[in-house]
C-alpha cells in the first residue's frame, strides 16, 4: 500500500508539472491574440511571428516620411533570416495621407519601394474608431500615449512584449533603432 501511495504522488506531481508547463505554452501575451487583415484579405494571427524580433509600424503613402519604407524594406533583409519581420499597418488618420484601397496601397509599395514585408489591410490608429492592435499598443503596454504622426515604430521582443517605441522622425537605419533590433535579436 505504501508503495502505491508513492507511485500515485510521483504520477500526480508529473501530471501537474506536465499540465502547468502546457498551460504556461498555451497562455499568449495580448500581442498574440490579434489577428489581422493583411492588403489580399487574408486573416493572419499574430501567432505565426512568435518567437520573432517584430516592427509594427503605421505607414501612410503621401507623408514625408514615406521614405522610411525604403529603410523598412533594408532592415526587414538585412534582419529577416535572423528572425526579425517589419508588419506595416496603413492608416489614414494623419492628413488623409492614405486615402487609396488596399490594392492601391499595395501596388504603391511595390512599385515605389519594392516592399517585401508584410502589410495589412488599412486601419485607424487612434481616434474613435481605433483598431484594438493599436488600443492595445497605446494604452495597455509602457507606450501609453495617442499615435502623433505616421510611420511611429514599436518594437516587439519575441515573447510579445513591446519594448520599444521609435517617433516618425527616427529613422528605421538609425543607429538606436538597429542596436535595439540587435540587442532583442541576441536575446535567447
């Protein structure tokens, strides 16, 4: 009787350890629960860039900045195969600088940019109408301020926590905006 007393106490602390380690997998940062629209209209979860350095970023097609998708594009190669991807969220909630469709958007930053990097369907940033992605960014994490001007930058580590937040006058090339990538990047 002794002896089986044990064996259940040893089967009950392996299945407890083992049903605590599942949850604990199972369990997404607010980040990962997020599924978004990309510009073809497929649902894409935000699941499939855990374990990912990840940019998220409101892009616009006629702001100043929209340069910066040229540096989007140089950081997203010179980073992707090390596990960092740039996720570009058009909006059109600064001047109406993204007034075009999603197919327009689309073929603006291919034909301009050669934009490789993932891009979602437009959506607000702030404002009434805000998208939760960005309710979340902007009041749920460290960052809790309204979006000022397109092209601002987050960083997210790849466990899903935002770390990071860059203005629309930092470039993506900068030099704090790349060490922060590396830094993440080096992370195990």
């Amino acid at each position: 009787m002794r002896m089986f007393t044990m064996l259940l106490s040893v089967v009950l602390f392996v299945t407890a350890t083992a049903k605590s380690q599942e949850r604990k997998q199972t369990m997404e940062t607010p980040f990962y629960s997020f599924t978004m629209k990309d510009l073809e209209g497929k649902e894409t979860p935000l699941t499939a860039f855990k374990g990912k350095v990840v940019m998220v970023v409101n892009t616009a097609s006629f702001c100043g900045y929209t340069p910066q998708y040229k540096d989007l594009e140089t950081i997203y190669k010179q980073y992707k195969d090390k596990g960092f991807v740039v996720l570009g969220f058009p909006a059109n909630d600064f001047g109406k600088q993204e007034p075009g469709k999603d197919e327009d958007i689309a073929a603006f930053c291919e034909r301009n940019y050669g934009v490789t990097f993932p891009m979602f369907s437009k959506i607000s940033v702030k404002g009434k109408d805000i998208h939760p992605l960005y309710q979340y960014l902007t009041t749920q994490t460290q960052f809790k301020e309204e979006i000022g001007w397109n092209f601002t930058k987050f960083l997210v580590d790849k466990d899903g926590s935002v770390v990071a937040k860059f203005p629309s006058k930092t470039k993506p090339t900068d030099k704090e905006v790349l060490s922060a990538i590396e830094g993440l990047l080096a992370k195990q």
